[in-house]
RNA sequence: UCCUCAGUAGCUCAAUGGCAGAGCACUCGGCUGUUAACCGAGUUGUUGUAGGUUCGAGCCCUACCUGAGGAG
C-alpha cells in the first residue's frame, strides 16, 4: 500500500518523488505541518486543505497522554477523529523524551518519564510507541529512538545510536499494521563516523523510508549541512528521506540540495503565533511598531487567505490587542508560504533548474542557508 | 468656608529619614521531530509646587495647587 516512486534528481542533487498512502499520495520533496496534538495550532482541517497541505503530523507522546490512544482507537483512528482524510505521520515520542527534561529515565528495555501534564509516571518502550502508533493509525509511523543532544561526546553518541538501532529493530518485530508505514531514525549526533554507521545499520533492516534524526538540536547550520549528504549518499536511493524537525525557509531548501524528500517543523506555527511572518524577503515582524500604518499584506504576491484580504497594520493591530484571529492568519500565511516554497522548488526540480531557483530565492530572502550573507 | 484622605514611570501601586522600585503598557530580540498565543532584554521619573528641619527628605514641618470624600 505504501511506495515512492522516485520520479526524478535534478544535477543538483534535489529529487523530485511521490509517495502513495492508503490515504492518498504525497509529492516530494515536501514540508509537513505539525500538530502535535491532532491539531495544526491556530488554523482548521479546512485551512490546511485549502492550502494544499498533502500531509500532516502528530506525535505519539502527546496523544498517549491525552486523550489516549484508546480513545482514538475507538473515535475511529485519528484520520476520522479529527476529520483529516489525507495523509499523517505520527513522531514516536522518541524527541520527547529528549526534550522533556523532567525526571527520566533511559534504559536498554525503555524510558521512565513523567508525563508534562499531571507528573505522573510512565514507561515506553519501542513495543509501547508502536502498539500506540498502531492505535492512532498513521499512514506513516515512526520508529521510538533516542535523540542526541549538542554537545554530546562520542561514547555517549555512539550508545545512543547503537540502541536507536536495537530499537528499531524492535519497532520492526513489534509493526503489527500492513497499512501503516514504519520508518527507521538514523541517529550518530556529529559524528560522521557514527553518522555512516547509523545509516548502514538501518538500512540492512530495510525500512521502507528512513527518518534523520538528531539535527537542528541547537548545532550551527553549516554542521547540520556537513552531516546531511553523509547520510542520504548511504541510504537507499529509492528510498524517502525525511529530515525531522527541521523547516526554516532556508533549511528546506538546502535540505532538498542535499537529497532529503521530506521535513517538518513548528517553526512556521511557533513564530507565527509570536508576531513573525515568513515571507519571500525573510522573516518580517509583523508586531514591530514600524509596521503600524503598513498596509501592505504580509508577503506581496502572496495568494494566501492572509495576504489576499488583510493588511499588515490590520493585523499588528490584532496581535497587539491579543486578538486570536492573529494568531490564525499568520498561522495560515506561514504555512502556505511554506507549502508553496516546496511546490516552487518542485517545479523546479522537475526542469533541472532547481541550484538557481535555491539562488534566486536566497538573492530576495536576504540570506544564504547558513542565516547570513 | 472648614475638616479628612490622597498626589511617586503612560497606568495601578510599592519604598523603618539612608542607592526610587514592581506589575502592566511600550520598544526590541529570540523561537527548527511543540511542556511555547511563549521566553528574554530594554526605555521611562525636577516623587504636585515653593520653602523649611536634617549629615541626608518620596517619607518630618509650613504654605500653596489638584483630586476624592465629609461638614456647613
């Protein structure tokens, strides 16, 4: 049920796919929205599919908690629970374990953590992230991994990674669902050594797409950048690759030179929901006083519902008086513009000319992919 | 007309006679597999006015100004 088809790679290194899911196909490469609890923060199913989003995530941790996967199970999986009928990943939780720096524990069977809401205890282990991922139902899955820290020394990387490698096997024993997609998570933090190594090890458990995980944890952009093609030159061509967490403007684009089909990040929902718009000639803050008496919509020749109707003073108005409806059309211009970056950059990549439509967007952006001139 | 109380940052208010502060507002910065409509930084003063006491006054004394309440 699920495939990629590998439909084309550009001299630069970008590749142009499609990704067919029981609940439709996914064009790469790709920016997916996140929300994290069934829910893309601030903007409605309807917006995301207005704005042509092909796929969206959810994270196994924050469902487990509440309302519980059982419940979903029994609203009829999550596709139905919260009215999306098109396709969803499900994070493992592995990432939160990591940043839910509160009491935890991390052994070889599983992790002991206290849940951020009520404190209480619990337990998961790779058969417990996949018996919940299950329940939910995505269309492509994730397996539990444990995520590195930057800085973090070699031996500890290497542990780590070792046992994202045994976990995942145990992801792969525990997969109960044909339906659903079980994607391994190469791990191996900054080293390239472990990096290759990561890459190998999950290879030879063929998944049917892989996840690179461990980046944009804090680490300079040109690290992340350095550790990328380290990887996706060992993964199976034929193969997704998927780049989580990440999702600046520039990062996806260097991420696709780097031949990575897919990305995710709340980047675009966090700062929209703090005052910045992503736009064609960088990040503009919107709440700024200078854009008091600024009539021009958020990003000029944008088609978003934001920019078609709405202007920035109107706007920095309602997110000054906390009126919520700004947080919701920043929400829905970051997005679309995010969607329709990836959309560019596929039409680009489908003509060869995908290394100078990078240039050209960074020549108005106002910065190369390292976050400077 | 008299009595009482009160005047401190844009606002609401702190400050045993000993470096004039907080919250909010305002300004700016940050945000990358969401513990985030969040976090951080910064600007703002003839302490109503004029005198006096004191080594030193936002604070004590005098007069005046303004406001609120009360009496007539």
């Amino acid at each position: 049920m699920f495939r990629f088809e590998l439909l084309h790679e550009d001299p630069s290194g970008a590749r142009l796919g499609r990704l067919h899911t029981p609940h439709g196909t996914i064009d790469t490469p790709c920016y997916m929205p996140v929300g994290t609890q069934a829910s893309v923060k601030a903007v409605t199913q309807r917006d995301l599919r207005e704005m042509d989003a092909q796929i969206i995530l959810a994270n196994t941790y924050h469902l487990a908690m509440r309302p519980g996967e059982e419940l979903i199970r029994r609203a009829g999986g999550l596709h139905r629970f919260m009215n999306w009928e098109r396709p969803i990943l499900t994070d493992s939780g592995g990432f939160q374990v990591f940043s839910l720096a509160g009491l935890r524990k991390v052994e070889e069977d599983g992790v002991t953590f206290q849940s951020h809401i009520d404190g209480t205890r619990h337990f998961f282990t790779p058969e417990r992230a996949i018996a919940i991922e299950n329940a939910l139902g995505a269309d492509i899955i994730m397996a539990f991994d444990e995520c590195s820290p930057y800085p973090c020394d070699e031996a500890r990387a290497q542990a780590a990674a070792e046992r994202t490698h045994r976990w995942a096997a145990r992801c792969k024993s525990a997969h109960t669902r044909e339906d659903q997609a079980l994607f391994g998570i190469v791990q191996g933090a900054f080293y390239p050594r472990l990096r290759r190594e990561s890459a190998k090890a999950l290879t030879d458990m063929e998944f049917p797409g892989y996840g690179i995980g461990g980046l944009s944890v804090g680490e300079p952009k040109a690290v992340m950048y350095e550790m990328l093609p380290i990887v996706t030159d060992l993964l199976p061509r034929e193969k997704p690759r998927y780049l989580m967490g990440v999702g600046s403007p520039d990062c996806l684009l260097e991420g696709a030179l780097r031949g990575v089909d897919m990305f995710d990040c709340v980047l675009a929902t966090r700062v929209a929901r703090n005052g910045t718009a992503l736009t064609g000639r960088g990040r503009l803050v919107v709440r700024n006083a200078a854009h008091a008496e600024d009539y021009l919509p958020l990003d000029e020749g944008c088609g978003c519902y934001a920019c078609q109707n709405y202007s920035r003073a109107y706007i920095r108005h309602l997110f000054k008086a906390e009126e919520i409806l700004a947080l919701h059309l920043i929400s829905i211009h970051n997005l679309h513009f995010l969607l329709a970056l990836m959309k560019d950059a596929r039409a680009a990549i489908a003509q060869d000319r995908f290394a100078a439509f990078k240039a050209d967007f960074f020549a108005q952006y106002g910065t190369d992919g390292l976050g400077k001139f």
